[in-house]
C-alpha cells in the first residue's frame, strides 16, 4: 500500500491575546498582567495513513482535532513539522459555509462547489443529483436565507459529499439533519470507504466509528495518545461504558441497523 | 478537483508512480492558483456584482451616483467657484476622465481592503487560494467602470471628440497600471487588515489624499508652472501617471485645435506609463511576498 496522509511532528500553536487597542495592552503591562498567551493546540503529533483506510479521530472537546483536520484540509499550515496529502481532498468539512443568504439555492450551490474544487461540467453533471440528495427541488431558487437551518446544511452536505477525491474528511457528519438524512449521508460514508478512499472521520460517537473505521486516533490536549484498533480505542477513552446507558447513542446504533 | 481524481476506484493495481505525489495541502495558493482557477474566480466576481446592491432600491445605480456626486461638487466648486473653467478647456471632461479611474483605484482598494475579512466564514474553513477574493474585487470593480466609459465616451462624443491610436495605447496602459496596482495594494491591506482592524480607517484617509494627488480638480499645466523643472517627480505617483494617460486618451482629443488654450501634456506619457506598468508589477510581486508570508496565520486571527 502507498501512503495516503503522512503527518511528521506536527505542532501548532495560537496565540491569545486579552487586549488589542495601544491603551488596553499599555495598562496591562504596566500593570504586570500577561497581554497575550501561548498553547499548542497539535503538540507534535506525528502518524501515517495509508490510501484506502479509514480513520476515526477521537478526543474530547478542544483537544485539537478540528486543528488537525483543517491541516489536512489546507486550511490552516502547521508552525512546524509538515502534513503532506496524496492527491485531492474534500469533505464534509463547515459544509455550506459561506453560503451567501441572499442569493438563491441554485447559485450558492454552483459557487459552494466551485470552492470544494469542482469544475463547470463537473457540477452541470452533478447538479440534479445533488439537488436530488439535498431534497431541496421546489426550494432551489428561493433565498438561502428562509432556508431553515437543517435545510441549508443538507445543501451543504448534500454538495460536499458529491465532490470526487482520493481523501475524505468528515468532521461530526451526524450533529444536523433529520434522521432520514442522517441515515442517508451514513449510507453514503459507507460506500466512500469501501471504494478504496481514505475516509478520515472525526466523532464522538462509539457506535459510529466502530460500524466506519479501521483505526482509530485520539488526541489528548493537542497530543497523540492512541493509535490502534477501533474498540480498544474506545475503551481507552471510555466510551463503551456509556454506549448501554446513553440514549443518544442508541439512537445512533438504531441508524446503524437501518441501513 | 481534476478529472485526475474523477474515479478514485480504478486505482486498483496500487503502483506509486502512477498516483499523484504527496504535497502539502496548503500549497495549492498564490495568484498562479487564481488563475487556474478561473471558473470560481468569475463565480465569485458574478457573486460580488450581484450580491453589493442586494436589497436597495437603487441596486447597480450607486455606482454610478458615487462618482456622480462627485463630479458635480468638484465641477461646482472648482469650475464655477475657482472659476477653473477659463483656464481648463473643456473643464467637465477633464474631471471625469480622472473620476472614472481614481474610482476604479479606490474601489479597488476600499473593498480589496475589506474582502478577507468578510469573507472570513469562507476564509476560515475552506481550502483555496485567498488571493481570490482581492482580485475578485478588482475585477468587480473593472465591472463597473465599463458604463462609466460609455457615458466619457458619449460626453466627449458631444464636445466633438478625435480619437487617436495614441490615446487609445494610452487607455490601455492606465487602465493596466491600475489593475495591476490595485491589486497589489488590496493584496497587501486586506492581509494586514486581518492583524490590525486600523488599516481599513488608514486606507480611508490615503484615499483623500490620493484625490488630490491627482491632477483632477487641477490641470497638469499648474503643476508644471509651479514647479517647473520638478514636474517631473510628480509623475513618479503612478495614479497621476494614469489618470494622466486617461486624459491623454479622451480629453485631449475634445478640445478643437484652434482653441488658444491647448492641453499641456508630459513628455513622452507614454513612456512614462510603460515604466509605471513596470513599478505596478514590482508592487503586485511585493504585495503577493507579503500576503503569502501573513497568510498562515490569517484562519486563526479571523
């Protein structure tokens, strides 16, 4: 196998800054407070994956995977350290942002998937299926402004996941949508993985990365902590004990014996 | 984003040297990758002319009310005040031509300097070259002066207009020297824009300045009878040099030859303009160094 995402001693860092105007920073440091604060947000992480894998990225809130994943995206550049790709990515990543609300559903999809990389005829060839995903076809060209929230992230969804690429990445897929939705877009998660793609997966739920993944990745405050198996990586952050009791994620093992 | 990738599954015997190579995401940036990525460049320029006017009752017609207003209080005050009118053949062209393209330049420069912050939701989260969005509004701001030309070109139409091949090169020039400088500025402050919010009330007071800077309300002529032989550092300015270049092309050819006064030019404009055309490729390149070395930390200090 070749490698599909090689990340070496990634780190990243932001600054916080308290004040910003001459007079706020000019008191605080007469004063002796800190004006502006360091973190790593990815601490030196490093790991390679190779084409056709799929990855759940695992970790509590904050701990750095949106990071990770917009660094993979091209979003962001590590400080230091280097994140190399093979080949292109898309993903369900912010889906819809920058959607225009004054503009109608037909025009921001056009330009929605002009900025995930599609060309004209790539899009001309896609539109009615994607339209068709969405389920937006008497709504197409209204405002996207009197969309209502899940119907504008459909759109978004329903554009991101149409993009052809070697990479796939998915940050939270199932926070919005109804369930029918949810259903579909798990549906379709499932056949990028198995047509050879490498899926990257950001989630919290056990169930769904158990059901997608091969391997899964935790960070910890900005730190690789695990690399290994699905359900033992569950186990470490101690998600399967939940799994029985919460209700939410029953809700997710229900989608997966829908499909 | 290719037709390369257009069927990831047929990939099926894995041969390396058959895949693409491992790059970094990130690299895929600079005012190269807006080029190639024409198709999205006019979608988001169509995106920007539809989307300013949004919602007034006026729409596309403030564009040309702005530069409007302004031609009647300079032609008031200075035609009719200063009495700028006997000195300056064909007083109202002479304005007009040297309106149209500071407009250009500081529209350009204006909402160039706002673009990225704007756009941040797009900025923050999605991968393309940011360079994009400054040349947008460039190219948006070419847009409109498309009319304004139509209505020069019809007032110089009425005073009894000549063109040349001379003025036409001249057009061609000025409009270039303020593409190309445009968009080096807007590259620069909409990068530093995102740092230090001043730059977007800086750029206000620089664009007074450039309004008088300008031999617009004044001739060239004044210029050259107070200063004499130092004239010619003000044709170091390259927006006098193009709105020169834009007078050039339409003003003087509207003023009859048997008119005692005749429009004062510089020597070799042309050459002149060439050399800015130069300087304003030199700022694009300083503009594009800058923005590229910023552009790392732009998503985070959004």
């Amino acid at each position: 196998m070749v490698d599909s995402i090689r990340v070496e001693n990634v780190t990243k860092t932001f600054t916080r800054r308290y004040q910003r105007t001459l007079k706020q920073i000019t008191v605080a440091k007469t004063r002796g407070q800190k004006t502006l604060d360091e973190f790593n947000a990815i601490d030196d992480v490093s790991f390679t994956i190779e084409q056709g894998e799929s990855i759940g990225l695992m970790g509590l809130n904050g701990s750095g995977k949106s990071t990770l994943l917009k660094m993979i995206n091209g979003v962001m550049r590590p400080d230091t350290g280097s994140i190399l790709t093979r080949g292109t990515i898309s993903g369900l990543i912010a889906t819809g942002a920058g959607f225009h609300p004054q503009l109608s559903g037909r025009d921001n999809l056009v330009l929605n998937a002009a900025i995930l990389g599609m060309s004209e005829k790539e899009t001309k060839r896609k539109f009615d299926a994607i339209v068709d995903f969405a389920g937006l076809e008497d709504k197409l060209d209204g405002q996207v402004g009197h969309y209502s929230s899940g119907e504008s992230a459909r759109l978004g969804f329903a554009i991101a996941i149409h993009v052809d690429s070697d990479i796939f990445l998915a940050d939270e897929v199932l926070a919005v949508g109804d369930k029918p939705f949810r259903a579909k877009c798990m549906e379709r998660m499932l056949e990028i993985r198995d047509s050879g793609r490498t899926l990257f997966y950001v989630s919290h739920s056990a169930a769904t990365v158990r059901r997608m993944c091969t391997r899964v990745l935790i960070l910890d405050k900005g730190r690789l902590v695990f690399d290994g198996k699905p359900a033992k990586g569950i186990t470490y952050l101690g998600y399967d004990e939940d799994e029985t009791e919460n209700p939410i994620d029953l809700d997710e093992n229900d989608i997966g014996a829908d499909i | 984003m290719t037709d390369l990738a257009a069927d990831p599954v047929s990939q099926a015997p894995v041969d390396e040297a058959d895949l693409p190579p491992l790059v970094a995401p990130s690299s895929r940036t600079g005012l190269k990758a807006v080029v190639q990525r024409r198709y999205l460049l006019k979608l988001l320029v169509r995106r920007e002319i539809s989307a300013r006017y949004q919602g007034s009752v006026l729409g596309l017609m403030w564009s040309y009310i702005n530069p409007l207003s302004q031609f009647c209080i300079y032609f008031f005050v200075m035609g009719v005040i200063f009495n700028l009118h006997k000195s300056i053949p064909n007083f109202a062209i002479h304005i007009f031509s040297a309106i149209v393209i500071v407009h250009f330049f500081t529209e350009t420069m204006g909402a160039g300097t706002r673009s990225i912050v704007r756009n941040r939701q797009i900025v923050q989260k999605m991968a393309m070259p940011r360079e994009m969005f400054p040349v947008a509004t460039m190219l948006t701001s070419l847009y409109h002066v498309g009319p304004q030309l139509v209505i020069l070109v019809v007032a110089c139409g009425l005073s009894g207009w000549v063109p040349d091949a001379y003025g036409m090169a001249s057009l061609v020039v000025g409009i270039a020297i303020i593409m190309l400088l445009g968009t080096g500025f807007a590259l620069l402050l909409s990068a530093a824009n995102v740092f230090f919010r001043d730059v977007g009330s800086a750029v206000n007071i620089f664009m007074n300045l450039i309004r008088f800077g300008v031999p617009m309300i004044y001739s060239y002529e004044m210029v050259q009878t107070r200063f004499g032989s130092f004239a010619q550092y003000y044709l170091y300015n390259p927006i006098a040099d193009a709105v020169l270049l834009f007078q050039r092309a339409f003003w003087v050819g509207t003023v009859d030859p048997s008119n005692p006064q005749q429009p004062v030019m510089p020597e070799h404009l042309l050459g002149w303009g060439v050399s800015m055309v130069g300087v304003s490729i030199v700022v694009l390149g300083i503009g594009q160094v800058i923005f590229s070395r910023l552009e790392g930390k732009i998503p985070e200090r959004l």
